[in-house]
C-alpha cells in the first residue's frame, strides 16, 4: 500500500478546504492513510508532516505498522497528548484551523479537545475528504477485494450442502462462519443473514433458531473480511417443490440486477444504475416491493460511499467497488435479493462474485 501517497493527495487538500491540518479519528480512515490496525489511535496530517498519537498498549504494533507519520506514544489520555503536541506549534496571527472528522468525533470529544487547546487553534468541521479518496480502490485493494471475494463464495458451497428442511438459520449461520475461518478470514464482515419462512421479508434478517421449512424461499448475505477488505453477497435458495409465482419472481429480481449490472460504466451515475433496476421491478408490477438502495460501496468497511440509490449523483469512476443488489420484499410471505460486488473499469465493469444465481431449489 503507498500510504505515503495517500497522506500526500490529503495533504493536497488542506488549503482548498480552509484547515492547516486535518485530525482523523475514524479507524478504518487511519488504516486507510498509515496502516495502522489497532483500535485506539488518531492521526493528524498536516502542510509537511504527518503524526500517530496512541496509548502505551500499541507501543510495539503501531512503530511496526504505521508508515509515513511519527508515532507519538501518550503516557496519558491521547488528546491531552495530542492537544500537548499542537500547543508547541510556533504562534501564528492567523491562528490554526484544524480540521476534524465531523462524522466520527463525538461531541464529548470534540468538547474536551477544544477545552485543552491553548488560544490560537480553532476546529472546524471538516467534509468526508479520505472517505471520498477511498471510493477509488488502487491496484492493491482490488487484489485483496478480489481475494475476499473469492474466499466469502466459497461458503455458498457450504450453504447448499447443509441447507435442509428441519435446520436451524442458526445453524446455517454458524456453519458458515466456521468454515470462512478455517478458510483463514479475520472475521465476518456483518452478522451473517440467514431468512427463512416469511423471514426473507426482513431485508436484514439476521440469523435465528427458527428452523427452515419447505416450501419457501431462504435469503443468505454473507461477507468475510480478509487482509482488512470486505465481501458482500446474497443469494436466495427455494426448499421444497418451486411454483411458477416464485420463480417469475425470482426471475424479476434477477433481470433487474442484470439490468443495474449493465449500467455500470464510467461517467454513469449511481442514481442512473438504481433507476435501471426500479424499471425493470416497476415494469413488473413490483417497485413498490423494493424497499431498499440499490447498493452500497465496499471497502475497508462493509457499507461505505458512494451509495447506489435513487437521486444520487455520485459518479463512477474506474476502481470503485460497489454492489448490486435489488430485492422484493412480501411482508408476512417472502422475500428474494441476489447481490453480487462489482468493480468499475475503464470499459464498463467486472463482476467480482462468481457464484451462480440461476434459481436453485433444494
């Protein structure tokens, strides 16, 4: 990973954005610009230099991991530490204006660190800047999607092996999670969903001890987290003998997010590829089915930008990652979704998730 070129084009930005420095306090964007996989930390970037403030714990881990910033050991609370570093900065008539992440400091510690600043330093709410770097995925992060790709298929295979009529969503659920760790994932990107019965009306209808029956639909999303990057997918089985109303609507759900699929390029928005799967459900008689986005980014975290929904005018560019996944959802009947990840290139896309969505019934 080039982390100091990541610092550099945030660095870049500080000036356009009215702040001397930015703070960054959300993990997943601190991993992001340094490396560093801890759970307690902040990075501050500024015009020249860049510094890791952490505590006593991750004394070893963080001068192991972070790369491009000076790691700052607090024997103390890290804002006070943090707060402490910023005062020695030589007095400008101007003052510091340091940005911070709005979204992800609590208001407790955006009070506490304005409380320790000395005079001379302001904070100011700062927009998602390395949120919206981080919607293009480099050469590296595409490898490790793919491979967390590949790996988060293969427990469909599980799925279809263990899935029964008499088995717990439970079961299932666990099933799975144990074979994605023994397949070497860190851990699952989300509860793992598992919706059987008229459960599959709950678009996120995590696993319970409800136990499947014939005759109806079973919705399975499931992701794995490998090397830090998320999988995402869904798939929707049918137990028992099918009906022709339940494969039609299958069959919708699926023409549909081949349609969204298909409007996937560069220069097409997001809003453009949630409309491609709403006329397809529309033209079917079942918009008012579809309840949800279309999709969301994928990255270091499960659900991040751009989001693929109705009005929104983010626009593809090539290594962006994001699903597709439209659904209809039949309160106290069933539901039906099939989610595959999809990388923009620079012709169009490629979809990353390699397991059949033909309608299978077990």
């Amino acid at each position: 990973m080039d982390f100091l070129s990541r610092q550099q084009q945030l660095r870049n930005q500080l000036s356009a954005n009215r702040i001397d420095a930015l703070l960054i306090s959300h993990l997943p964007n601190i991993r992001y610009l340094c490396g560093f996989t801890g759970s307690a930390g902040l990075l501050l970037v500024d015009e020249t230099r860049s510094f890791f403030f952490t505590d006593v714990r991750y004394d070893t881990q963080s001068r192991e991991e972070v790369k491009g910033a000076k790691v700052v050991i607090a024997r103390k609370a890290v804002l006070s530490a943090l707060a402490e570093s910023l005062g020695r900065r030589k007095k400008r008539r101007k003052g510091w204006a340091i940005g911070i992440e709005s979204d992800h400091l609590t208001v407790a510690e955006k009070k506490r660190l304005a409380e320790l600043l000395p005079a001379g330093f302001r904070l100011r709410d700062s927009s998602s800047l390395v949120e919206k770097a981080r919607m293009v995925k480099d050469d590296d992060e595409l490898a490790l999607i793919r491979s967390a790709v590949q790996l988060g298929a293969t427990l469909f295979d599980r799925v279809l092996e263990v899935l029964k009529p008499g088995i717990k969503e439970s079961e299932m659920a666990a099933e799975m999670e144990y074979a994605a760790r023994r397949a070497g994932a860190e851990e699952m990107s989300f509860p793992t969903i598992i919706a059987s019965g008229a459960r599959p009306a709950l678009p996120h209808g995590r696993a319970s001890s409800q136990v499947v029956a014939p005759n109806g639909f079973v919705v399975c999303d499931f992701g794995v987290i490998l090397a830090g990057y998320c999988s995402d997918q869904t798939r929707t089985v049918w137990v028992g003998k099918p009906h022709n109303e339940a494969r039609s609507a299958y069959d919708e759900v699926r023409e549909a997010q081949e349609a969204a699929i298909t409007a996937v390029r560069p220069g097409a928005t997001v809003g453009d590829v949630d409309a491609a799967a709403r006329k397809v459900l529309r033209k079917a008689g079942l918009a008012r089915y579809f309840t949800h986005s279309t999709g969301h980014g994928v990255g270091l975290e499960i659900h991040e930008a751009p989001r693929v929904a109705a009005a929104q005018t983010e626009v593809l560019r090539p290594g962006m990652v994001i699903t597709i996944e439209p659904g209809v959802y039949f309160p106290g009947k069933w539901g039906i979704r099939i989610e595959d990840m999809v990388a923009v290139t620079e012709g169009a896309c490629e979809v990353l998730t390699p397991t059949r969505k033909d309608f299978l019934a077990v």
